[in-house]
C-alpha cells in the first residue's frame, strides 16, 4: 500500500471514502469490546483454583518452617517461606524480603507515604518538607504510578523510553537536582510498550550518584516471570539490588513484585526487597499499621508453588492462554496498518501490553471512534504524567482479557479508526 503521506489529496478521498465504508459497517454491527485495561481472563484464573484447597478446614498443621502458627497475630515480614519464594522470583535475599498484602501498587504507595511522613534512611527529613519535590517518571509508562506522584504533590519530570529502557544521560543529569526524590520503573516487559532494560542501563541505575542523599529508586517488577513464549525467546534482566550491593547503593532501591497477574489480582500477594537498613526500617513502619500479614494465603501460595520452579511452571501455562491473543492483535496490526506509515508497534516477548504510535495528533481522536464503533481503550495520554502525551499519538492495547474470538473484530476496528484519524489530519 501506499503509505498515506504521500498520496495526493484525491487519493486520501478515495482512501476514506473506503475505510468509511468498512468502520460504518463494523459499528453498524452494535459490538461492545473492550481491550482497555490489563487483566487476566477467567481462563487464567482458573489456573490458581487448586492453590484454593491447600489451607483450608481440613488442614492438620498450620506451623509454618519456624513453627509460628499462621492463624494468629505476628510475623510482621511474613512467613520465612514465602520470603524465601520471593527472594527467588525478585532475585534478592530472603532476608531483604518483607511479604505483604495483595499489590505492588499499594506498598509503592505505602513506601511512598513513609518517607512523606517521616522520612527515610539517608535523608535528614520526611520528604513533604521538600516544597519542590520531583519524581522522574520514564514514559510511556504506567499511568497509576504517575497517580501516586501527584497525588503526594510531587512536580513530575518524563524521562523519555528508548529500546533499552530510559534515556539514562538524562536520568544521570536530573539526579544533579536534590530535590529530584526517586524515579518509578518497570524494568521487564514495560507497562505499555514492553520494553526490558539492557544489562547495561540496569549497571548505570546502580551506579547512580544522586545529589539528594535520600533518592529512592522504585524498582516494580511486575512482569518479572510473565513471558509469552516459554519455549522461545525470553528477557532477562539482572537484578538491581545485587548491582547497586556491589557499588555501595542498596539503600537507594526499593525492587517490588507481587503475584496479582501470576495467581488472583487481589488476592495474591505482594513483597518489596531491599537494603538490610531500609527492609527494618519498612518493617518498623508496617508495626504501626497492623499485628502481621495474611499468612494463611502466604502458605497456600508456598504450597501451591514450592519455588521458582514451579511458578515458572504455572506461567507457561498462562503463556499458552494468553499467547494467541497477543499474536491476533499483532497479525490484524500488520494486515491493516503495514506500509500506511501512519503506525508503529513492538512485538513484545512478555508482559500484558501492545503498544501503538499513531502518527501525531491522532490518538484522541482515534480514542474517540473507537468508542463511537464500540470498543473501549485506555485514554489517549494515560502512559504520560499528568494524562498528557505532548504528541497525542500513544495508544495501548490489553488483548489479555477479551476472549481470543473478539480480538479480531476489536483490532479492525482500532485500525479502522487509527486510518480515519490519520485521513481526517491529512486532509487538515
């Protein structure tokens, strides 16, 4: 085909009067698809049911290995255990490990909150008596880490995305700011465009020199076992704590991580691993907030997983699930879209996201025939802070979800729509 900046305006006409054509009849049909957020289908889901069995009624013991009782109050870090199974996952020590709760999100927010509050190792006050406070904010990115930033007041800085993660000359330059606080990453499979920080941009993270003593980086590894194809070509990244260890810099990270896409998204769990200094420091702060974590579903995670191993396991059997979908949008991608030059896309190996550059100045509006046509996207701008994509051309796609047989009908019409969009600015 060829490409739209280059046909003459009478071509462009013709161009729209047939993709005009075909979206009219696509809406015409009344669909309502939706491929806006990044969940796990029922099929997924039902992986994790037996994991439901292991503690329950009929269970003789529930000692865990140190043979604290898991019904009652206490062990504040969880069970030594499940410590020990996420110290595998994140690659950390288990005793750098504190097990809690259900999100990744949530203990972001919380560590967050601690040193808003009351400050953190290496600072020499809580980071609310810092009126400039900046967050450096790698984007495309996850539009709920941007949230948190705001709303704790914080001024936030985009680090543009390369193909091997941040524009880490830029993170190096910001960081000569002291009021500049920390930077929020997804390090594997990104959050929307799938990227996986190189070996190299991970070394340069732990060797950073912040001016402010008390710069945090937040390290959530969300899709740290979420590969699409077991079998074939996977990312690895190393392991930040270790590195930034090796160059005197564990207190600077906080690594997260937690089970909402392995097992159920909210009643999974969720660790954070860090510096023998910052982990009791956390540990003393998550005193004040209850008398200990949800150990009964810590054990049935320990139970049903045993380690690494058997997570990975149960992850390619997710792969097998949710593998197709990605290559259904990928395939309807390509036949509709390749040599218009009005769109680019990553072929991820991992993660939960598609992600599309439209040509400038026409997400929105591609946003907005979507929905007119009956599939619901993520808003235009979500992956910048502040909801604000400077080029209006980021979209992402969540093909997890929607069962596999819609896929092909959503995609069409996103390609509909992105060609009408496209059309509408060329025209002016």
């Amino acid at each position: 085909m060829k490409k739209y900046s280059e046909m003459t305006r009478e071509e462009l006409l013709l161009e729209k009067e047939a993709v005009l054509k075909r979206y009219s009849e696509k809406k015409s049909l009344g669909l309502k698809l939706d491929i806006s957020r990044g969940k796990p289908c029922p099929e997924q889901l039902a992986l994790s049911l037996p994991m439901l069995d292991l503690v329950n009624s009929e269970t003789e013991n529930f000692k865990c290995e140190n043979g604290f009782d898991i019904r009652n109050y206490g062990v504040i870090e969880g069970i030594p255990e499940c410590r020990r199974l996420f110290g595998e996952i994140l690659d950390a020590p288990a005793e750098n490990v504190i097990v809690t709760g259900n999100s990744s999100l949530n203990l972001f927010y919380d560590l967050i909150a601690h040193a808003m509050c009351h400050g953190i190792p290496g600072g020499n006050s809580p980071w609310c008596e810092c009126k400039e406070r900046k967050l450096l904010c790698p984007a495309p990115g996850y539009d709920r880490h941007f949230a948190v930033g705001e709303l704790f007041g914080f001024e936030l800085i985009t680090v543009p995305m390369n193909s091997d993660g941040p524009d880490m000359d830029l993170v190096e330059e910001l960081i000569k700011d002291e009021n500049v606080k920390g930077i929020v990453c997804v390090p594997k499979y990104s959050n929307p465009q799938g990227i996986s920080y190189s070996p190299e941009v991970v070394e340069r993270f732990a060797k950073l020199s912040p001016a402010a003593p008390d710069f945090r980086i937040f390290w959530d590894n969300a899709y740290v076992v979420h590969h699409l194809d077991f079998d074939g070509e996977k990312d690895e990244v190393p392991s930040l704590l270790r590195l930034a260890k090796e160059n005197g810099n564990e207190d600077m990270v906080y690594m997260l991580g937690s089970t909402s896409k392995v097992t159920f998204p909210t009643a999974g769990l969720a660790a954070v691993a860090s510096s023998e200094r910052n982990t009791a420091d956390f540990k003393r702060t998550l005193s004040f907030q209850n008398i200990g974590p949800d150990k009964i579903n810590q054990m049935r995670h320990v139970l049903f997983f045993k380690n690494l191993e058997g997570v990975l396991k149960h992850m390619k059997k997710q792969a097998e699930i949710i593998r197709p979908k990605f290559e259904t949008v990928l395939s309807v991608l390509k036949t509709e879209l390749s040599g218009t030059r009005i769109a680019q896309w990553n072929s991820p190996k991992g993660g939960y996201f598609v992600s599309a550059e439209l040509l400038e100045g026409t997400a929105k509006r591609t946003v907005a025939l979507c929905k007119e046509a009956g599939l619901v996207l993520t808003g235009a701008g979500a992956v910048y802070p502040y909801g604000k994509d400077p080029a209006d051309s980021i979209l992402r796609i969540a093909p997890t979800f929607a069962p596999v047989s819609e896929l092909p009908d959503a995609m069409e019409i996103f390609c509909l729509s992105a060609k009408l969009a496209a059309i509408e600015k060329l025209l002016g």
